[in-house]
C-alpha cells in the first residue's frame, strides 16, 4: 500500500528528466563497452549485456533521489498553496533531502509565526479603529477607499470600500481638498462640509498624507467629525435660554405693569389694589417656580454622568410625596392612595434620593392639578423583571421598581400625549382653564430617569384615566 502510494507521487511520464539523467550518467560506459568491443576485447553481446546492467544499476542509484526531490517540490508547493499535504509525514530515505525538507520547515515556521504576528496586529488595528466614534478611512492615489473603520461603514454602508470619494461625497470643496492631498499640492487639509445622502449632516474633515514609513497603497487618510449633534445641542441650549427668558419676561412684564397702574389710576382704588396684588403675587410665584425648575434642571444635567449611589426605600419615598400632597389634593377633593404590591424592604434601590422624591413629586402633582375633583389618585409600586426599552436613551438590563400614578380625567389626545416631556410645552386646555405650571415637570422627570437609566411611560383612556409610570432598576 505504502510502495503504490510511493510511486504514484512519482509520475514517471513527467519525469522525462529521470530518463535523461540516467542514459547521460551511463553514456562513458557506453563508449568504454563500444571500444572494448570495437578492439575485440569483449564481445558485442558481453558489451550490450554489460552496458544494460550499466543502466539498470545508474537507474536504481537515481531513483530514489529523483523520487524524494519530486516529493520535495510537491511539499514546497503545498506550504506556498497551504495545501493539505504539508501536514503529511514524509519518509525521506537521503539525508541532504531530510536537511532540505529541514530548512524549508524552519524557514516555513519562521514566516508563518511573523504572518500571526502581523495578522493580530492588523486585527487588533482595525479593532481600535473601530471603536472610534468619529468616520476614518484610507484612500490610495486615485481617491478609491482601501480601509474604512465601523463608524463609517456604519455611515456609508458596508461597501464603502468599493468606492472612490468621488462617488461617495458629493461636495466640490471636499473633493477639491481631497485632490490637494493626493497632488502633495498640501500636506493635510482641513474645512467643512455638507452632505445630504445618507441623511444631511455637517461634518468636518481633516484630510492628511500618510508618512511614507507606512506607506502601503494608502497615501492618505480622511477623519470625519459630525457636526450635527453638536449643532444640534448648541440649538437646544440656545432655544433653551432663549424659551427661559420669554418665560420670565412675560411675569415681569405683568408685574411692572400692575405697579405702574397702582401707582398711577388705581392709587386710591382700594378693591382694585387689592385684586391686583394678588394677580401679581401669582405671578411672582409663577416666576419663583419657573427659577426653581430651571435651576432643577441644569442640576440634573451636570449630574447627569454621574452614577446615582444612595440606597432609596421607594414605598418611603411614596409616602413623604403622599403627605406633601395631601393638604393640595383635598382643595380638589381629591384623595392619595399609596399602594405597595411588595413588602416595604423589597422596595430598595440605589438612586439619588432627592431625585426619586422630586419625579414621584411632579408626577403627583401633575395628577392633582390635572385629574378630576371629588376622584382617587393611585400611586402604585410594583416589582418587574425588566424595563421597557425606549428608543431615545439606554435602559438598564434587570429588575426594576414600577411606580404608576394614575388620576382620573379625560383622554389626552396621541399629539399631546408624544409632546408632554418637551420644555415648557403645555397642554391648550389647561392653559384655557388658567392652571399654573410651568411647563418644566416632565422635562425634570425625564432627565431624571435618563439618569437612572429607568424609563418613563404614560397611557391614556377615557376610562382609565392617565397613568404615567417611572421605571427605575433596583441597580442604576
Ligand atoms: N396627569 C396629567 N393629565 C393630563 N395632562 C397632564 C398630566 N400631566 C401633565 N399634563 C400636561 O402636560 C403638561 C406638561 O406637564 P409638566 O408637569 O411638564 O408641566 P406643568 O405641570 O405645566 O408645570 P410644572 O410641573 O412645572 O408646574 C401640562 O401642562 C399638562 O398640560
Ligand atoms: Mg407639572
């Protein structure tokens, strides 16, 4: 079994060298044997009998070397084509091919150990370069993208590597910069710029040669930076105190307004003096609570990377609200139920403390001054297995507090209901009505709960009334 597999990786049929080599080895003897007859000494028959067994003996002497250099050549080809049979023992017989096969494994080993090494480099570069927030990619000479990390694959699609950044950015003046840099007109180019495809979005880019150390195909590398967000938060801090001080010019403006009737026309009208101080001590108020809220919640944000560490007794907390609220709720007639679905220390969670209370307290309160008179207030804590995902922050994995409150009152409409959280925005009817607020208790609410990565639900019926739920996880 072993001889026929021996001789079938030695194909005779190609190895016309073999033949060649052993008729030219025994190509002297042929002359001597061909003299020796021509002189007479030996017979032609002796010298033909004589010259076969010539080439017999020559062909057993090169056989075997000529069958393990093919092996050899076989073997060396499979370690370049990573081929199964290099990984077969092979039973060399010469001892200059055993110290041939020898060297090629240890050459072998050596570049396969340096290609490892380079593969986990390259691995691990890429592994960096994905974990970048911002778009990175390479480009060759002509401008076609050689590498590209997650985030702009993420941005541009997975094919982003297919493509030229002509193809893939539609600004003149980025291409233009981009054209720089490759002519080495300019060593890196900085500016900014728009797109509109995938989404619009301002971005900035910073586009530079690569040193020629690490000079592959890439010549160069393009970073992006996407203003958008920043834009974005810039805007909302900017509508933000643009909002914050409309709010409170309009109480200021009622209130100077008041003093100056006072001090002019109704100077001597004592029934009028004494309605308008009341209008202005309600507006007073509005603008001690519009301060206090808007204090509340830059507090919030600047705490908002920090990591909530107090452990909170929630169905405590519950009843601190409850009694806070009471003597408010019965101007309405209305009564405050706390009902804890557990025992009172499975209730513990680690939170900011003064946060709980705050969002149990906006929420109670919104129910009181929203829901009907002469009806309950349910404030409701329960143990749940997990939080409902939202789909603008992260929520934590695991256990969590539910605390619903609900009142009774009519169904707000789904455009109010996907509004309620915005500043300052409030609902039509209750502006109509004249009830005071501020509009801020739901953004607090929010920021709260983001903080704690719980989240915030509200559902509304006809029948049921409203019912807004904070989630808080048992771990923040
Ligand atoms: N339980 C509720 N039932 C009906 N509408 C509600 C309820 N809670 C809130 N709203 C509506 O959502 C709006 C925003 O509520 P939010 O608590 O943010 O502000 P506010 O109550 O007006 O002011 P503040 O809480 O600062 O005193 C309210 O003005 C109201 O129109
Ligand atoms: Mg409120």
């Amino acid at each position: 079994m072993k001889l026929k597999r021996r001789y079938a990786l030695f194909d005779i049929g190609k190895s016309s060298k073999f033949v060649d080599r052993t008729l030219s080895l025994s190509l002297p003897s042929a002359l001597v044997f061909a003299m020796l007859a021509a002189l007479k000494l030996i017979t032609p028959w002796l010298a033909v009998i004589s010259y076969a067994c010539i080439i017999i003996f020559n062909a057993v002497l090169l056989f075997p070397i000529t069958f393990e250099l093919q092996q050899l050549k076989k073997y060396i080809s499979s370690l370049a084509s990573d081929d199964n049979i290099a990984n077969e023992k092979m039973n060399l017989s010469e001892e200059e091919t055993r110290e041939i096969v020898d060297a090629v494994n240890a050459m072998h080993r050596f570049w396969a150990q340096k290609a490892d090494n380079l593969e986990a480099q390259s691995i691990s570069d890429t592994a960096v370069l994905d974990t970048l927030p911002d778009p990175i990619m390479m480009i060759d000479r002509s401008g076609n993208i050689l590498g590209a990390n997650l985030s702009s694959r993420n941005l541009f699609g997975e094919n982003i590597t297919d493509k030229n950044v002509e193809n893939l950015f539609e600004s003149n003046n980025f291409i233009e910069a981009v054209n720089r840099v490759l002519k080495k007109e300019s060593e890196a180019e900085n500016l900014i710029f728009y797109i509109q495809k995938p989404v619009d979005q301002k971005l900035y880019a910073h586009i530079k040669q690569l040193p020629w150390q690490s000079k592959g195909r890439a010549v160069a590398v393009i970073s992006l930076y996407n203003l958008t967000k920043a834009l974005k938060i810039e805007k909302m801090q900017s509508d933000f105190v643009a909002n914050a001080s409309h709010e409170l010019r309009t109480p200021l403006a009622i209130i100077s307004g008041f003093i100056e009737t006072l001090l002019t026309s109704a100077k001597d009208d004592p029934d009028a003096r004494e309605k308008f101080l009341k209008v202005m001590k309600d507006q007073a108020e509005y603008m001690s609570s519009l301060i206090e809220n808007l204090l509340s919640l830059s507090k919030i944000e600047l705490s908002q990377d920090q990591r909530p560490n107090q452990q909170v007794n929630v169905p405590e907390v519950m009843n601190e609200v409850k009694e806070a609220l009471t003597l408010k709720a019965q101007e309405r007639h209305i009564n405050i139920r706390a009902v804890t679905e557990f025992a009172p220390e499975e209730g513990n969670i680690i939170a900011d403390r003064q946060q709980v209370k705050q969002i149990v307290q906006n929420l109670t309160d919104n129910a009181i001054k929203y829901g009907l008179s002469n009806t309950d207030i349910t404030i409701r804590a329960k143990l749940v297995d997990a939080i409902p995902a939202s789909k603008s922050f992260n929520v934590a994995e695991g256990p969590a507090v539910a605390i619903a409150i609900n009142n009774k009152g009519p169904k707000i409409s789904p455009e109010n209901l996907a509004r309620l959280t915005e500043r300052f925005y409030r609902m039509q009817e209750h502006k109509d009505l004249n009830i005071k607020g501020t509009g801020l208790g739901l953004s607090i609410a929010k920021q709260i709960v983001i903080r704690h990565r719980g989240n915030l639900t509200v559902s509304s019926s006809g029948y049921s009334g409203t019912t807004f739920t904070i989630y808080l996880p048992k771990q923040a």
